[in-house]
C-alpha cells in the first residue's frame, strides 16, 4: 500500500506524539460517540436479551417491548459498525439472520446488567420523586 508524502509525515508525527488518555469530559473526545451508543436505552435492553442467547429479529422485536421495526434495524447496524454485536446470514430461502454478542459486547454484559437493576430498584422512589415535584409545580402555577 502506497501512501501519499502528507499521509506519511502525519503517521510520522502521530507516532512521535504522546498519547493523551481519552476522556467523555473533553468535548472533542470521541469516547463521547461511545459513551452515546452505550447509554441508549435501546442498546442496553438488546445487550441484556443477546447475553441470554442469540436472537433472530423478529425474537429481539417481539421481547423489547416499544421499540419500532426502523430503531431495531438502526441500533442493531450500530451495534455490528461498532463491533459489540455479530450478524450471521445464512443462505438459505427465505433468509435466516442471527445477532450474538461479540466478544467486545460481552464485556458490557456486567455494566448494563447493573444498570438495569439499579433502574429496576430505584424505579418507585423515583416515581414518588416525581410525583412530588409535579405537586409542587402545579401548586406555584395555580
């Protein structure tokens, strides 16, 4: 592979500069990007059913309650671009197509499995919490 003089001098020179850590404070990081595919909400119910085991589309669509046909085909393509999920085609009529987790997947099983149950813990505290400031709202508006 040929590379032209400018792209050389640029390797050159990013492999003579020091390596800063990455940071999601830094708003020019792009570990923000990962930071967003992480946190969506339809990425961590997706992580949760594949680490149970590899799903066809129609089983993630049928078990992730709300989540429409175009945000399931997005999040998914996200998800494979990403490397935390692997798609399988099997030639055969009419297609046959499985996701698994990918071994970088795995690793957020843990993380988002947490999360989950944090979410699932704390879920009528936070609804009282609202409940309250919504009283409260409504009673300075009236």
């Amino acid at each position: 592979m040929l590379l032209s003089p400018c792209a050389s001098e640029w390797l050159a020179l990013d492999k003579d500069m020091p390596k800063s850590p990455a940071s999601v404070m830094d708003a020019q990081c792009p570990s923000r990007l990962v930071l967003d595919r992480i946190a969506d909400k339809w990425t961590a119910l997706i992580i949760q059913l594949l680490s149970k085991k590899t799903m066809r589309y129609a089983e993630l669509q049928r078990e992730i309650g709300g989540i429409s046909q175009k945000m399931l085909t997005q999040t998914l393509r996200s998800l494979e671009r990403d490397g935390l999920v692997d798609r399988k085609v099997y030639p055969v009529v009419p297609p046959k197509v499985e996701y698994s987790l990918s071994r970088l997947g795995r690793t957020l099983i843990e993380p988002l499995r947490g999360l989950c149950r944090w979410s699932e813990k704390h879920l009528a505290e936070l609804q009282a919490n609202r409940t309250r400031a919504k009283a409260k709202r409504d009673a300075v508006e009236s």
